[in-house]
C-alpha cells in the first residue's frame, strides 16, 4: 500500500475530548474518525488491525471444536420476552417497532439467538455437546462511552456459546476455552492479561471470569494477590476479616450528640472504627421496602454482592421519618418491624461494638450481634480493600489495581435453555434442559488496549501479529532517481516474498515522514536515503527502539523478510 493513496490523515495534536492515550493516538493516526458518541468508522489501517485480531480469534475458536455462525443484529422482542431479558434490562438494550408493529430489539449480545438457533435442531443427547460462535456487530446504548474503542455503543464482538448435557461437561469445556482465551491474547500481543474472578451480572450463570489488561485508565478495579495469585473483580472480591479479640461486656446507653458519621463518632470516642458496626440503608425498587446493612465501621458495602445476596434491584434510601429509621443513629437492636436486616461476615465473632441506639444523638457500646440479635445470619457483602487478607493464601498482601476488560467467559447453566423451552431427550428418553456456556471477546476494544499498552509518546508500537502492515519502507528522497528505485524495488521484493508492506512515497519533509511512520507503529522501518544510497545498504530499525542497523543491498529482501518471521513466530 502506498501511503499517497491511503485514506485518512494523520495530526499532530489529538482532539481535546480524547484524554486516553490510545483514544488520541488513533484518531492522529488516521485509524477512527467519530461519527457519533460511541460510534466510530475504521479507516484501513484500523480496519487490518482489526481483521487479524478476528482470524487470530477465529483460528483459536475453531480448535476448541467451535462451529461459525452468523446471527442477525435485528431480532423479534419475542425471543428477550422468552428469557425475561427484555423487562429486566434497563435502556442499554436498544428497542424499537416496526412499519409491522412487531417489537424488536438490536442485539446487545445474543444467548437468546443462540438458543433459538439450536432449539429445534440438537433434540437428541447424540447431538451434544457442541459450540456455536460468530464475529458480528453488537449495539448497547452505553451510557457512559469514553476513550475512543475501548468503550463504545457500536462494537464489534466475538461471541460463543456452548451447549452441554451435564455441568461436569460445561466445567471442563469451560476450562479448555479458559486456556484458548490466553493463547488468542498472548497471539495478539497484549502482555499484561490477567483472569479474575468476576460477577456474572445481567448475563446470569453461577461460575464467570473476567480477562482484564491491566491498565491505569481501565474502569474496572480488581483484587490482586501478589503472593499466591488469586485475583478478582472488586466486585466479585470475597472479604476475610480477621477480628482482634475483645471482651464481651453489657450494653451500654451513650450520649453522642451530633456523630451521625463514623468519622464523628470516632473523635468523639477516640475509638478505632473497627469497633462499630455501620449501618447503610437501601430500599428494594420494587416497592421501596426498607433493607438496612450492617458492616465493620471501616469497611464499605460492596452493592453487586449485596444484590447477588437478596437477590433484586435495590436503590440507596431515602429515610423518611414515617419509617421508624433514625437515620446517623441506626443500631441492629429495636429497629422498625418490617426492616429487613443484613450482617456482613465482617461483624460475626465479634465482640463489644458500638452501634446506634434507634434515638437520635444516641449510640450502643456492648454490642455482641450474635448474642444481642437471635438468629443472625452473615453474609459477605463488604467491599474489598488493599492490605486485606487473601481469602486462598490467608495473607494480608491484597494489592488494588485498575483493569481493561477485554474478554469475559461464563457459566450459565439452564437459565437461557429452560426460560425458552429448549430440551433433548436423554439416553433414556426423557426431556432434559441443556446447559450453556458463553464466551465473549470485544474486538476494537482489545485493539485500543494493546496501543493503550504499547506506545510511547510518538504513537503506537503494534505488535507484528496484529500490526496493520509489517515493513514500512520510507523514500525520503522521491526525486532522486537512484533512492526511488531502490525504494521501489525493495517495496516489489518484499511484496512478492508475502511481506505486508506500506511505502511511504509522498514528497514530504523526513520529520513529517517519521512522524507519521511513528503514528502507523509498524514493527519494521526501512529508510532509503541519498546517505544509504551512497553506502548502498537500507537503513533498517524497529518501531520498539530494540534494533537499528544496515541491511546491504544484496539478499535485503531476504534478510527483512527473516526479521518479521521471527517477530512473528514470539507470538505463535
């Protein structure tokens, strides 16, 4: 490709709304170019970047025993109304009607077109097991888009579902599909990918994990132990305190006036906030009933767990004083009859706490919960925190990071496949529900990551496997008749030995040139100048500042092509 016919510009400054790296780099690097908030067209640089993640992801999907499939993007309400996914899913899920007055929907993600494709076609247990997958374009009215590709309305997505006859056969295709999804990241070239425990959220299913780059401007917050490698989505994160003993006393009634916070009641203690119980107030959104959660005083309410533990929407309250709740002054003892109650792991075992009294500028000290409220139980829904103890090894050592989600894989049991009636029959003849797996992998969103991972201050520094081309050969001399000949020629010999090359032929300044070289991040750069000319050699170097040297004329083709095989081969 000749970069005077190439499409698209390159700029030196990024637009002001691009506040990621990779946001910015691959808009001054003629990749993307906006159109809509989310939305983004691929110019070709961006669109071959793209396309070689796809074949890398599709070679990996079709050893794991993966059929290709194609969904449409449109589908009938109907099919989310079988799973009860249409209700349940707030605005992300783009719904409209058609000229027909049929309900539709545009796919967000597609276990329900999964499902209805297999349905009436695997009946018999002979049939299974089996994964269907396809590479489509996906729309989820995010609310939230930011930095360019990596988070976005209109994606493009690898999406995989498998279908099973027993759990242990999920379990085990799910772990072979675990070991697939770090080849096709190690394959494209991103470096720091970590699998982490992870929520299963609208998707449902009991078991899932999250693939995460790790990354400062990644949205996700993931628990890490350095020691013994477990790791987690925050959100996912379990929590294991471990209490210092204490003495039980009796409860004791303290006038604290005006400590409606933790903070306060601790200067007006001078009391280590371990020793309180806190309390956070939620109302169920169905119909606004009062839950109140009680939590060491140190820590805070991780609310993905605490909706998994109730199992339904909740909102923070709004504490009126018809409830009977004084709010800054909450305590587990004597609260309203109708309140539903929640105690954290944090406080089981746990003796001597202070808590509020149900009066206002009161509090409780004595407070042991299991003996002072009958027939508590605990649940784990406290937030996790750097320096907390790991819940496998039992050290103290949990570090907080940020994280890019790049792929995530689930366990979704019968949810989708019992909710729309898919059965097969059993070797003895009876109907069974199958039970799924879904795997997913955003597409634009891996590539901004890996140059959000891979630049410098010039621009990307592409991978060789996903690279948009592998040799850029810059002429910086186009009316010297000697430099353009052996720009040209060397341009034809790589081309005919199947190397991807783009050659920069315009009449241009050579700091323009290596500007925008430096923007195209190809791995390999081949300069022909009247100095190299005279020396009859290519000045060769690589994008990664890893090697720069001179490459004689004869066998140059040759040789370059040898140096990307070998780049090649670190990520086969």
């Amino acid at each position: 490709m000749r970069v005077s016919k190439l499409l698209g510009q390159r700029f030196k400054n990024p637009p002001s709304d691009c506040v990621i790296e990779s946001h910015a780099l691959m808009v001054r690097g003629g990749y993307m170019k906006y159109m809509a908030n989310g939305i983004y067209s691929l110019f070709m640089p961006g669109r071959r970047i793209v396309r070689k993640i796809e074949q890398i992801i599709r070679e990996e999907m079709d050893k794991a025993g993966g059929q290709e499939v194609l969904f449409p993007v449109a589908m009938p309400a109907s099919l989310w109304e079988e799973s009860g996914r249409y209700s349940s899913i707030g605005s992300e899920l783009a719904r409209w009607t058609d000229r027909s007055g049929n309900k539709m929907v545009l796919g967000m993600t597609h276990e329900e077109a999964a499902v209805h494709l297999a349905r009436d076609t695997a009946a018999s247990y002979a049939d299974y097991p089996f994964m269907i997958y396809q590479i489509q374009t996906k729309f989820r009215d995010e609310p939230r888009a930011r930095g360019g590709l990596i988070r976005v309305r209109e994606f493009t997505m690898k999406d995989a579902y498998s279908f099973h006859t027993s759990k242990e056969d999920l379990e085990e295709y799910y772990a072979l599909l675990h070991k697939s999804y770090e080849t096709i990241f190690r394959r494209a070239g991103a470096k720091n990918v970590i699998s982490v425990k992870s929520d299963s959220g609208m998707m449902g299913g009991s078991v899932s994990h999250e693939f995460m780059l790790l990354s400062d401007v990644g949205e996700d917050t993931l628990a890490i132990c350095p020691e013994c490698g477990y790791s987690a989505n925050m959100e996912a994160a379990e929590v294991k305190i471990e209490n210092e003993a204490a003495e039980s006393a009796e409860i004791e009634k303290i006038h604290t006036p005006g400590c409606t916070t933790i903070e306060d009641l601790g200067k007006f203690l001078k009391a280590d906030p371990k020793r309180f119980a806190k309390a956070v107030v939620y109302q169920k959104n169905e119909d606004d009933s009062y839950i109140v959660v009680f939590v060491r005083g140190d820590l805070d309410v991780n609310e993905t767990k605490l909706r998994n533990y109730l199992g339904f929407e909740i909102h923070p309250a709004t504490v009126t004083e018809e409830s009977g709740i004084v709010a800054g002054f909450i305590g587990p003892i004597g609260l309203p009859a109708g309140v539903r109650v929640v105690f954290d792991s944090s406080l089981k075992g746990i003796h001597n706490v202070v808590s509020g009294a149900g009066e206002r500028d009161y509090h409780l000290s004595g407070i042991d919960i299991e003996r002072d409220v009958p027939g508590t139980r605990f649940a784990d829904v406290a937030k996790i925190f750097a320096g907390a103890v790991c819940p496998v090894c039992g050290k103290p050592v949990i570090t907080i990071e940020k994280g890019i989600e790049v792929g995530n894989i689930f366990q979704l049991g019968t949810k989708y496949t019992k909710a729309m009636g898919m059965t097969y029959l059993d070797a003895n003849g009876e109907a069974q529900y199958p039970v799924m797996g879904c795997y997913g992998i955003g597409v634009g969103r891996l590539a901004a990551s890996i140059c959000q991972e891979s630049h410098d201050d010039y621009g990307p520094i592409w991978p060789m496997s996903i690279a948009p081309w592998q040799v850029e050969v810059c002429n910086l001399r186009c009316d010297d008749e000697e430099v353009t000949r052996r720009a040209e020629g060397i341009y034809e010999e790589l081309e005919k030995l199947g190397v991807e090359v783009l050659y920069d032929d315009r009449d241009i300044r050579p700091g323009a040139m290596f500007a925008d070289a430096d923007l195209f991040g190809v791995p390999i750069r081949v300069v022909v100048s009247p100095k190299t000319a005279e020396r009859g050699v290519f000045e060769v170097s690589y994008r990664d500042k890893s090697f720069r040297g001179d490459v004689p004329y004869d066998g140059a083709a040759e040789q370059i092509a040898g140096m990307v095989k070998k780049e090649l081969g670190k990520y086969e």
